[in-house]
C-alpha cells in the first residue's frame, strides 16, 4: 500500500483547506435557523404537492441545472430503496432550450418552459448560486403567473431573486462551488423528507 501524502504536500494542503471550507459553510448553515425553518416549510411544500399528485418543475444554469437534474431523476427513479416514482422533471432538455434561446432570447428558456409545463398546485425550485440569473428571474415571474409555488435556492445575499418567491432558502458560501455542495445536500434531504412524509420510505 502505498506511503499517505505526507500533509506539507502542495495537493494534500489543497485538500485540506478545500474540506474546511466546506466544513465551515456547513457549519454555518446547521446554526442558520431561518434557513433550516425555511427548508422545513419547502419539504412540507414538496409532500403535500406530490400527495395531491402534483408535479415538480426544477430550473438551474450549469452545475446548477446538473443539480435539477439529478434531484429530479431520484424522484422519479429512485433514492436509497425502491419505491413507487414521484412526478419531477428538470429544464434540460437541449430542443427546448436551443429553439427558446434562438427564437426568444436565453432569459426566456426557463420562463416558457414553467408556463408551458406548471399548473395551479405546482412546485417550481429555481437554482441560482448568485440570484441574478436573468433568466431564473424571468421563470420566478411565470411560477407566480402559473399559481405555481416557488422555491429559490440561493447563495450570499440572494441577488435580484431575494423576496420574489414564496420560499427561499439561502445558503452560505462565498464561491459557486461551496452554495451548491449545499444546495444540493438540501436536495438530497428534500428527497429524504418526501419519502418519509408520502409513508414511501423504507424501515429503519
């Protein structure tokens, strides 16, 4: 087996502050109570929107939008153990984002897709490690216009995002990379939480 690194290594110093800097953000957001409150209160969202037999719609860029997507396909495949699939889809698909985005304009490829899609009981979550993505803005509007309930997920101090959703939850960090380790550990929870609250979960 090879000898470990020993910690004056250049990678092993870059390891070690990149695993504190998450620690503290996560640090930070187990002592953040009203975002831990408003986690709860979009979970409960989630449940009963699911339960009714509802349906949710989940917006991002980039590493943002590879986020929806992963946290809508543990809804409809699975999470930890079988269950039944639970209605989520993720705005990646490259037709409607390249026609909207050539026709209308990139603020509009989100906005359209939520009007297109949501209904009256709907969740839409909206990503933005910056809340000032114009076109998660613009699909914040639709959700509102589609009596949808809206989710933002965000970082520092919420950018243009902050206060036009029904929930927010805004996560600590001071770079992308560390708001969206915690948005998607929320997500993962989020997942964890519908189980439990749908009676899907297994026996512990």
């Amino acid at each position: 087996m090879p000898a470990a690194e020993e910690p004056s290594h250049p990678q092993a110093q870059s390891l070690a502050r990149s695993l504190s800097d998450a620690a503290l953000a996560l640090d930070a957001l187990r002592s953040d109570a009203p975002t831990l409150d408003a986690a709860r209160r979009a979970a409960e969202r989630l449940v009963s929107t699911l339960g009714a037999g509802g349906k949710v719609l989940v917006c991002g860029n980039g590493g943002s939008l590879c986020d929806a997507a992963h946290f809508a396909e543990e809804l409809t495949g699975r999470f930890r153990a079988d269950r039944r699939p639970l209605a989520a889809l993720a705005c990646a698909d490259a037709g409607h984002i390249t026609c909207t985005a050539n026709d209308y304009g990139f603020d509009h490829v989100f906005a359209r897709w939520v009007l297109a899609l949501a209904r009256p009981g709907d969740c839409v979550i909206l990503l933005s490690t910056s809340g000032n993505s114009q076109n998660i803005l613009l699909a914040a509007h639709a959700a509102r216009d589609a009596r949808a309930t809206s989710i933002a997920m965000l970082g520092k101090a919420g950018g243009k995002l902050a206060g036009a959703c029904d929930l927010e939850l805004i996560v600590p960090g001071n770079t992308s990379d560390r708001i969206q380790e915690l948005h998607m550990l929320l997500l993962h929870w989020f997942v964890e939480a519908v189980e439990k609250g749908l009676g899907l979960a297994p026996a512990s």
